[in-house]
C-alpha cells in the first residue's frame, strides 16, 4: 500500500487552538482586547468562556461570521469579512483545507502570476493574508449545524460556536466511478490526485479517466513519471481547451482510448488493469495498467446542509443572485458549492468577496451596527 503525498502545509497556531479573536460578548457589544506585547499594534486574542453542557462545550461568544470552508473563496470571504473588522472565524476542514487547488500544479490563469503559480502556493498565500487581516483559521470539520437558529449552531465534534451569520465555502469533491473495489482500491493503484500520487508510478503503464482540463492537466503530469498515460474518454474529441489539447496530443507518452469507459477494476492488494467498453459498439478489452486517476469532475459538499438550505437538482447551493443569500437569513453559499457553470479559481475568490461584502451588509441592516463598523466597498476593492 502506497502512502499520500499531498502536499502538507503547516498550520502554525491553528490546529487545536479555538481561541476567540475579539469575539461579541453576551451583551451584543465587543469585547475589548488588548495589544499583543509580542506583536505590536496586533490584539492579543482573548481566551473565551465556555459552559459544559452534557459532553458539548458551548462558547458563550457569539462571533459575527463563521466561514465554513477555505479553497479561494473561503480564504477571500476571511479576507474581505477581517478587513471589515468582523472578526471571522474560519473552518478549513482538516483533509479539505486550501480546497480543490491544494491538488493543483501550476495554475495559469489567475491574474498577477505572469509565470504561473502552483496551486498550494496561490492557497498558502491568499491563508497567509487572511491571517494578517485578523481572521482566525481552524483546520477542523464542522460536523453539524442549525442554520435555522438565532445565532446560527456550529459544531465541531463536541465543541459548539455560534455566529449571527454564516458563510458557506465547502467546495466540491472528487466524482466517483461508482465501480466496485473502487475504493478498496483507493490508495493501492486508484487516485483522484496526480501531484499527490505520481511519484508512485514511475515507469509504469498508468490511465487517466477524463476528458477535461483537469485530465489533460493530471496526464501531462504524469508522464514526468510514468512509462505511458492512457487517457479514456467517453467521447470522440475533448472537452479540454485548445492549449491543453495541444500539449497532450504533441506529448508522445499520451495515448487516448476513444469512445471507452472503465467498466471494471482489476486486482486483489492493488490495481492489476482495467476493462474498457466501447459506448459505441459494446466491445470490452483489457488494459494492463497500475495506476489509475479519476478526473471526471466534481460533486458540491453541501450534505452537511441538507434539509436547511436549498438546493438545485445537482445538490449545488441556491443562492438568491446576484447576491450569495441563500434561503436562510444570515447564511451566504459562495464558490464551487454554489457554481456549477463556470467553477474557476477567480470566480470562486469573486463570489468570497461577494458574500463577505453581503453578510456585512445583512448584519448592519439586522441592527448589528455598534458591533459591525461598515466598510466602503470601494476601499476593500483594492484587496481584491
């Protein structure tokens, strides 16, 4: 069994500290904190109460904004909501945190990276600014919420915080084949990461199953490493664009396997092979490989909202645009959880800012204004 080697960036200060950052306190005012001796001009964050109730441990804070997710517009919801002085408290998610990019290589079309950047460094980066503003970061899962409550319900295992808003930033999650052994095989042969996993396969036969950027960018990676990428598409042409068409097809260790889908898994310990099938003629043949990564696209993570907030057929987040509302007073869906069209990094940042610049907006107007100072738009824009 091989190991994951998806890059691990330190979270100095973050795992395991709940402490408040300047919370509201149980009169509706701010508390009053004090100036850090070790970092001037930055408040030192004030340790919460809490109340044991049964096996929870309740704060008795009730913060601004929670944000539930990172990725680029979790980290851009911080952003814009710490400039805005609200305080936010941010859930990355401990397997999740940076979001879809932390499987990334190089990104090539977010703005101001004439060269390129990789995609943990762009998330590394935009966490490190959010930080620098005041929000406080917690690679934690939230586990449950009440949305319907007043102030909303956040728990995380056995601790519960409670916030007047929220904002939702889960993202998506790798799809599946929905074969069997598919993930008995997981981490013996079958992946979802490239960037994770490659260095595994060296001078072997490996698949990619796709036919989108995201395949050609995995199989253009691959072949750093691997003997030959089969790339298996259910269709007869691309659905790629032009560049990463051309990379792939002018790369001679990439060979297509048109018109197929994988239909079955081999192997007992590990990845043996594949069959194929033809959508068109039914014929099925095997294919000799070790290695097999799925990039066939994405489901929104919003299970953990079912029931509470509205949903389209596909699962993703309704949100009331162009604003980020979603059915919920106080609750705003921003990124690919949201965004099913056009699911880019700078749209997933643009709709982070937009629903930080909401739920400001919606607790100036709940009454909330001797603890949320408004901010002018036009000033945070410069952040953007």
């Amino acid at each position: 069994m091989w190991a994951s080697l998806c890059p691990a960036h330190p979270r100095p200060g973050t795992a395991g500290n709940h402490r408040a950052l300047g919370s509201v306190d149980a009169t509706g005012g701010p508390e009053r904190i004090r100036g850090s001796p070790t970092r001037p001009g930055v408040p030192a964050p004030p340790v919460p109460k809490a109340i044991e109730k049964g096996t929870e441990t309740v704060s008795d804070d009730v913060r601004n904004v929670i944000i539930i997710g990172s990725g680029p517009a979790g980290y851009t919801a911080a952003v814009y909501a710490a400039r805005g002085d609200l305080k936010p408290l941010v859930f990355e998610g401990s397997v999740t945190a940076g979001g879809a990019l932390m499987n990334t290589t190089d990104v090539e079309n977010y703005p101001g990276f004439a060269d390129g950047i990789m995609g943990p460094d762009l998330m590394d980066g935009m966490r490190k600014q959010a930080e620098r503003f005041g929000a406080e970061l917690i690679t934690d899962d939230v586990t449950e919420v009440d949305l319907t409550s007043d102030p909303k319900i956040v728990k995380v295992g056995d601790d519960v915080y409670r916030a007047h808003a929220v904002i939702v930033a889960t993202g998506s999650q790798h799809r599946k084949l929905g074969l069997p052994r598919e993930d008995a095989l997981s981490g013996r042969g079958v992946s979802w990461c490239a960037t994770c996993d490659g260095f595994f396969f060296r001078d072997q036969d490996i698949a990619v199953v796709g036919g989108g950027d995201t395949a050609m960018e995995e199989a253009i990676f691959l072949t750093k490493f691997a003997r030959t990428v089969t790339v298996v598409h259910r269709r007869d042409e691309l659905r790629a664009s032009r560049i990463m068409q051309d990379r792939a097809f002018n790369n001679d260790k990439i060979r297509f396997a048109w018109d197929s889908e994988v239909v079955e898994l081999h192997g007992e310990e590990k990845l043996s092979g594949v069959r194929l099938r033809n959508v068109r003629t039914g014929a099925e043949e095997d294919l000799a490989v070790t290695g097999l990564f799925i990039a066939i696209g994405h489901d929104p993570r919003s299970d953990l909202f079912t029931g509470q907030l509205d949903t389209d057929d596909e699962g993703y987040l309704v949100v009331d645009a162009p604003t980020t509302r979603t059915n919920l007073p106080g609750v705003f869906a921003s990124g690919d959880v949201v965004d099913h069209t056009y699911r880019q990094a700078i749209t997933a940042a643009g709709t982070g800012c937009a629903a930080a610049i909401d739920a400001e907006r919606w607790l100036q107007d709940r009454g909330e204004a001797e603890t949320v100072p408004q901010t002018d738009p036009a000033v945070l824009a410069g952040e953007g």
